[in-house]
C-alpha cells in the first residue's frame, strides 16, 4: 500500500493487492468529521486507516462513504460497525442483494474479514454537511447507484469508479445517463479530480470520457493503442448488446 497526499487534509491510501490495476480510499479530516471513502477489501485492509484515524483525533465522528455496491469498494465496511455508513438507496439494496454472489467470485480477494455489513443512511439526491464543506450526490453511470463527493475547500471531486484511465467499464446501457452525470461534473469547476482506480484525472481526460461514451452508444469504430483498451471496449459494446459483426 501506498499512502499519497492529495489536498492539505485529504490522503489516497492506494492498494495494489489486486492484480491489473491500482484501488484507492480516500480519508478526509474536516472541521467536525472525519470522512472515509471507500473501505477496499476487508478488516485486514482497514488497519491503516483506523490507525490513522486514532492518530488524527478520537472525539471527531468518522463517516464512511460507499460509491457503489462492487466489493472492491465495500469489504472493509465491518470494520466500521460503530459509524455510520452512508450511500445512495439502491446501492445499499444492491449490496444486500448480491453479497453472497460477489464473496463467491472474489472471495481471493478478502483481506481479513468480510463480514456484511450495509449502509445504515442512504439518501437519494444528495446530502450536504454544511458545517465540513462536503457534499454527496447521485452521480449515476459506471453503475446506477454510483455517487460522487465534493470537498468544496479544496474543490475536489471524488468520482469512484465513473471515471478511469486509460477507458472506463460500463456495467449500465444508460449511457445517456452516464454522459450527463460527467457533463454535471463540469459545473462544480474542481480544481481536482479523482477516481477510485486512477488518481490523476484531468477536465480533458473527462471531455474525452464523454467523447468515448458517444462513440460507444453510437457504435462508431475505435482504434486503441492496447489490448487492455480493446478488451474492455469489447466489454463495454457486450453490455449494449452491439457487438460488431
């Protein structure tokens, strides 16, 4: 694991326990809370960070945030049986639902344990901790139940999984959706943007993130410098049913 600092109060704690592609939490001190994005792979993964938290204060609350329903994002949630956890409606429904399902495929990638354990606050536009300055907010597109988070101090966009380089996964034919959750991003005017599986992400790599999107739904014709591009392009196409001939 790799610890990088990424605003005055707001590290990446960056595993590469899994093989293909780096995975980053995000903690986040604020004036009255402390926020955790994202809890990886289970208790074991989690030591570091309540490590750090107990180094960074015992009185303040520790919120934890899940983007999305995908286990690389949620394992570690039991760890944090005492805090609240918080994501949008569907993700919590999706989480319960396919658990069992997700543990079974990826059980090699439980670090420690992987007890259930489902967001206990849910919401489903947005909610705001005026006080801290961050805002959570619905940001469908990788997956349905995808949210974002703003830290209006340092003007940091914490994307998850909507955003990643050098393409993004589609696992939701919403593509209109998906393209006018980016385009939304582009209002918030961040100084920064991150994403769960690519630290530095830039307003062009964005631009051409929605330029890919078009393309796909379109079903236009790309050419791709990898073969990782071009396996996950023919994933992409599989989800929209428009597989070339």
């Amino acid at each position: 694991m790799d610890v990088k600092q990424i605003g005055k109060k707001s590290t990446a704690y960056v595993y590469d326990e899994i093989e293909s592609y780096l995975t980053s939490v995000f903690l986040i001190e604020k004036k009255s809370k402390i926020y955790l994005i994202d809890t990886f792979c289970g208790s074991e993964s989690m030591k570091p960070i309540i490590n750090e938290i107990n180094k960074i204060s015992h009185d303040k609350e520790v919120i934890v945030i899940n983007t999305h329903f995908h286990w690389d994002h949620v394992w570690g949630n039991c760890s944090f049986k005492g805090n609240n956890i918080i994501s949008y409606e569907l993700c919590r429904k999706l989480l319960d639902e396919f658990w069992e399902d997700q543990i079974n495929k990826n059980s090699k990638y439980i670090f420690g344990k992987a007890e259930k354990q489902l967001p206990n606050i849910t919401f489903k536009e947005k909610i705001v901790f005026e006080d801290d300055g961050i805002e959570l907010f619905h940001s469908p597109g990788h997956t349905a139940d995808c949210i974002s988070v703003f830290d209006y101090d340092e003007r940091i966009l914490y994307v998850g999984d909507n955003l990643e380089k050098p393409i993004v996964y589609v696992e939701s034919d919403d593509i209109d959706t998906y393209i006018s959750t980016l385009e939304s991003y582009l209002s918030y005017n961040p100084k920064k943007i991150v994403a769960s599986h690519t630290l530095e992400i830039t307003k062009e790599d964005l631009l051409n993130t929605i330029k890919y999107l078009k393309s796909l739904q379109a079903n236009e014709q790309i050419e791709f410098q990898t073969e990782y591009e071009r396996k996950i392009h023919k994933e992409n196409l599989r989800i929209l049913n428009k597989i070339y001939i």
